[in-house]
C-alpha cells in the first residue's frame, strides 16, 4: 500500500483537499520554537465551516463530519512549523471500496498498482490542481465543479458510507457558521443533514482536512503560507436563483393581450446526480387573465424549442396556473450554468377581470439538497412556499402524494412594471377604467331615464362593444367583432331606469361603462332622455394612466357638439369589484325639456339664432305679403273708378 511518500503526493492530497472545498486563506504565524509533529493531538483539532450569512445563510442547517482517512505522516517546515512540507494519508479500510468506485463513477481509473488500498491517496495526488498533478480535473472550475466533485458526488452516495454517516454527531449552525471540534486528524467527509424549514439552499458534501498536530499551535497550510488554511471550509450551497419579470403593460382594456417576461438564470446542479435537479417556473395569473396557449423560452437571447428533453409547458386550469418545466436543466450544452433563461408570452384579459384579479404571480420551484436528490419520476414534494407569494395557484405539485421532504423551495419573483419599479411584489397589478354616466335633468337635477349612448375610441369609426352586467351596467366586451345581441354584445349602451340600486344594478338614472384602458374616446347620447328634447350631446374624454392606480380624466370641452351640457363631477371607485381606488370618472350629462333651457353658447346660441333668425325671417314675408295685398288693394279701386 502507498501511503503517499512526503512530496507530490503528499502537497497535491492536502491541497486538493483545500481547493475542494474552498478553503479561505489565512496568514501564517513564526513559531517561537521547533515544534514536532503529534498525529495523535484532537485538542484544538477542529473543522470550521463558513459563510457570508447575506448571501448563503447558514443558520439551523445541521452537518455530519465522517473521517475517511488519516494523516499517517507528516513533515514540518523548519523556517515556520504554522507549514507543513508534506503530509501521507492512509484511507480507512471501511470506506476504501466505495472510494475506487467513485473514481471510477466520476470518470478515473483507479490506479490498483500505485495505490493500493489507498484511494484517497489516487484522488488527492492526481486531482489536485497543483504542479505536477492533473490539473483538468481538480475541483477549480465554476460552481466547485470537476472530477473531484464527481467523485464525492459519488462517494457520499455509497450505502456503506450514508449508514456510518448518519450515525454522526450532527452539529448545527449559528449565523457565523459551524464548528466540528477536538478531531482525530485526517480528512473528513461533511455532509448537510438539514430537514425541512431551513432558510437557503443546503450544502454540497465537501471534503476538508484537519489541522496537523504538533507540540505547539498546529499547522495549518501546507508548502506555503499562502495555501488554503487546513481546518476551514466554505459553505458550498448555491445562491437562491434570481428571478424577475416585466410587462410594458400599466393599464389595460378587457380584450387586450398583455405581454410578460420572466428572466432567471440556469442554476448550478453541480453535486446532483443527472435527472436529480427540478427547475420548474409556476405562474399563477389571476382569474382575469386567461392561461396562456403557448410561451417561448431563450436561453442567452436564443430560441429553445420545446420537448422532454428541454422544457415542457403544463396549463392547470383548476389551479388556475401553468409551469414551465426545464426537464434538461442538467444539460450543460443546452442550459450552460449562468446563463440567461427569458420565457416571453402573452395573456388575454378576459370577461371576468376586474381591477383586483389582474395580476400575475411568478415563482420558481427548484431543488435545493444534494445529498436527497430527486429522480425523473419520483420527485420530491415542495419544500415550504416563501412568505408574501399569494395568488390563484399555490405552486405545489400536482397530486405527488408525497410528504413535505424539504428539499425543495419556492422563490418569489420580483415585478418591474416597465418603470424600474422593482421590489418584492409578486404580482404587478394591471388597471383598467371607467365612467359613471348620471343623466339628469338640467334645471330640476332629477335622474333621467331613455337615454342611450354609444363610445368609440377616437380615430375610430366603429363603435365599442360591451356585455351587458345589469341594468345600465355594462363592461367592454373581450372582442369587438361580436354580433349585437343585446345582452352579450351591445353597442348602445341604455341609462338604468331600475328601482333599486343593487349590483349588478346601477342606479336609476346612471350608466356603468367598464373595462376600459387609458386613451382618448368619444361619448355620443344617440336617445335622449324620456319626455326631454333631442338635443344629443357629443363630448371627449381622456384618460391618462401616468400613475396606474390614480388615473386622470380630463373633459376636453366642444360645445358646438356638447351644447354646454358637461360636467366632469370628479373620479370614484369601480362600483363593479368595490376597489377603493380612484378608477373611475363621475361625468354628469344633463338633458332640457326645451331648447330655451340651453346655454346662449356655442351649438346652442347657434340653434337660437337660427330659430331668431327663421322668426325674423317669418315676420318679414307676413309684412311683405300684407303690402302686396294694399297695393292690390289700392290699384283694383283705381280701376273701378
């Protein structure tokens, strides 16, 4: 057996040991005096795992230390004894056949000749990283990536291996970190074991070397100061994935089709087995939206077509909800890891909207333990949702009959409405409008009935049309191209003459017009109120969605078309969804009895003056018409003379 003579062998174990897991560097102190090496020391012989707690939280995760080889021998450095030269390890019998097979299993050959029941040995000497070891294969690729990771991928799933593990002490860890104290030297084997309801992702395994023991302070680097420091490792999870979506959508109108794009990014799946990372994105529109038929998915700006081996597209309409599932997110050539992932699609908004369902929840269900991967067909339930994510579909999977492993978790999106307004929103809420028609009679204020209009967009000739909700209560309706019906395609829109003032019912004298988007329209009365003139106003209203949930209405006055007969009362909320927002305009249309009652302005001073002008008119021919018969008069006396 080779227990890796001081040298190559011996500086490429212990460093590779390091480099895996990512060992922080620390400074080495002069010893005061020669020091001897003493592998037979736990006191102070600690493993320290570390973390920045903003960006991978480790408090409450729990971890398992195995020795899977020990430090057989060891040289000091004679100038610093913090350094050892080298260091011989000798792999623990029990665990040496599992280790060959992970070499083999990440893509090795095990070296029986050179290294004879010690394997461990074979993986430190030859995936390294250092001079004179193979420097393609060590573990210094992104995301603690290589064969070095392929084998403890490997190694930790090896029965022999998980049952000794699982009869550890379990260490479990503060905000700072964790700490395995007063070891045996050698190499340790961690392994996260964090059930359920820890916050971030859990750990890769990671494999680290204790301290060397000597009759001083230890040593902790090997070959030089500048070495990764023995005894301490990084925790290795993997940051949450990042994930945000964007509509150019503010307002919208009942028909329209609204555009989403939810960004993320491929995750690292490195220390999963292949088919053992689910990377699946759920949205959740409210029930104002339809489900979309189809979405497109690029990944880096490039079109990925659809299939099991990519990603499939499922619709719940029970759940009111569909998920992209990224079956082939283990495939690099496909999903490199860190790449852009952009999935674009549109929704309709349906009949049933109203201006507090027109939102779209977005998350992201992913894996988050390597060591309880998941397989193709037998995935694990969801871990718990992440607060704050609300909405129609509860993002769970359907009918898994699992119970709750924890091993995966939920990530809430974050919205951008198109005005860099990001923030923990899972829902960006969409608005759309309305008016509140009063027709009432000029001079007594009295609520009218009869009275009937039509609303067109401005540049357009035909006429918008509605789904009629009650009486006088009418909403856009999703296509314009309906046959007029009268009930579920109107175009003339008829003031309530109801009784009662009970949805879907407007009030005596009122009409409901919703579901309209920002822009400008024109309001034309077409039937004038019972027992009133036919004088038929004409106006324009605008609607401005600078700030989405504060609209602003603006009467543009014309009164050669509106005959004075316009007030804009001031805006309301939607009667129809009892919103307490402002989306609404109350705009009063008054009507006359007679045309005397109109303002001596605009279309009405015209209508005046040409009926003073018709009775001028008038007057003249009767006195011309009374001259001519006195002047028949007058020449038939003449001649009777």
């Amino acid at each position: 057996m080779k227990k890796n003579a001081l040298g190559r062998g011996v500086l490429g174990l212990t460093v590779s040991a390091a480099m895996v897991l990512g060992l922080s560097l620390a400074g080495a102190s002069t010893a005061s005096a020669v020091e001897t090496v003493d592998l037979t020391k736990t006191n102070g012989i600690d493993i320290v795992i570390s973390t920045d707690p903003a960006k991978r939280p480790i408090v409450g995760h729990k971890f398992k230390a195995l020795k899977v080889a020990d430090y057989s021998a060891a040289t000091l450095n004679a100038a610093d004894q913090t350094i050892a030269d080298g260091v011989s390890v000798s792999t623990v019998g029990t665990y040496e056949s599992a280790a060959e097979n992970a070499i083999t299993a990440a893509g090795g050959v095990f070296n029986s000749g050179q290294y004879a029941n010690n394997a461990f040995a074979q993986v430190a000497t030859d995936w390294s990283g250092y001079s004179g070891a193979d420097t393609t294969s060590n573990s210094r690729g992104a995301h603690f990536d290589g064969m070095l990771r392929k084998f403890m991928t490997s190694f930790t799933a090896d029965s022999t291996v998980q049952a000794d593990l699982n009869s550890q002490t379990e260490v479990t860890a503060t905000t700072s970190g964790a700490t395995f104290s007063n070891l045996a030297q050698g190499l340790y084997v961690i392994v996260e074991t964090s059930g359920a309801g820890v916050t971030g992702n859990k750990s890769i395994p990671m494999l680290v070397g204790t301290p060397i023991g000597t009759s001083g302070s230890n040593a902790v680097h090997i070959g030089n100061a500048s070495s990764p420091e023995l005894g301490k490792v990084e925790f290795k999870s993997e940051n949450e994935p990042e994930l945000t979506k964007t509509t150019s959508a503010q307002d919208v109108a009942i028909g329209d089709q609204v555009p989403f794009s939810v960004k993320t990014k491929v995750p690292s799946t490195v220390g999963y087995p292949l088919g053992g990372y689910l990377f699946r994105v759920t949205d959740a529109p409210g029930r104002g939206f339809d489900l979309p038929t189809s979405v497109t998915v690029l990944v880096n700006n490039r079109p990925v077509t659809s299939g099991v081996n990519t990603w499939t597209l499922t619709t719940d309409s029970g759940r009111h909800r569909f998920v992209v599932a990224f079956n082939g997110i283990m495939n690099s050539t496909t999903f490199p890891v860190g790449a852009d992932i952009e999935i674009k699609y549109q929704l309709l908004v349906n009949s049933t909207a109203d201006s507090t369902n027109i939102n779209n929840n977005v998350s992201i269900r992913h894996s988050t333990n390597p060591n309880a991967p998941a397989t193709p067909n037998n995935p694990p339930q969801n871990g718990p949702n992440v607060p704050g994510n609300s909405g129609s579909g509860d993002g769970d999977d359907a009918n898994t009959g699992q119970t709750n492993t924890g091993n995966e978790q939920q990530v809430p999106g974050q919205s951008n409405n198109g005005n860099n307004n990001n923030g923990n929103n899972t829902s960006p809420q969409l608005y759309f409008y309305g008016f509140d028609i009063n027709k009432q009679d000029k001079v007594s204020s009295a609520y009218l009935t009869g009275a009937k209009f039509t609303v067109r967009k401005s540049g357009v000739m035909d006429s918008l049309k509605f789904v009629k909700l009650g009486n006088g209560n009418f909403k856009k309706a999703v296509s314009n191209t309906c046959a007029v019906n009268n009930t579920t395609c109107v175009e003339e829109l008829e003031v309530s003459d109801a009784t009662s003032a009970s949805l879907p019912d407007a009030p005596k004298g009122h009409l409901y017009i919703d579901g309209l988007a920002a822009g400008e329209y024109k309001i034309k009365e077409t039937v004038q109120a019972t027992n009133h003139s036919a004088v038929l106003p004409e106006f324009t209203e605008t609607i401005n969605s600078g700030t989405p949930d504060a609209p602003v209405f603006t009467y543009t006055s014309a009164p050669i078309s509106d005959f004075g007969l316009i007030t804009n009362v001031g805006t309301r909320n939607n009667p129809n969804d009892g919103t307490s927002k402002p989306l609404w305009e109350t705009v009063r249309v008054d009507n006359v009895t007679n045309i005397a009652q109109l303002p001596i302005t605009g279309g009405a001073g015209i209508i005046l003056a040409v009926i003073v002008a018709l009775g001028a008119g008038v007057t003249a021919l009767v006195l011309v018409q009374v001259r001519r018969r006195r002047m028949a008069s007058a020449s038939a006396g003449l001649l009777t003379r």
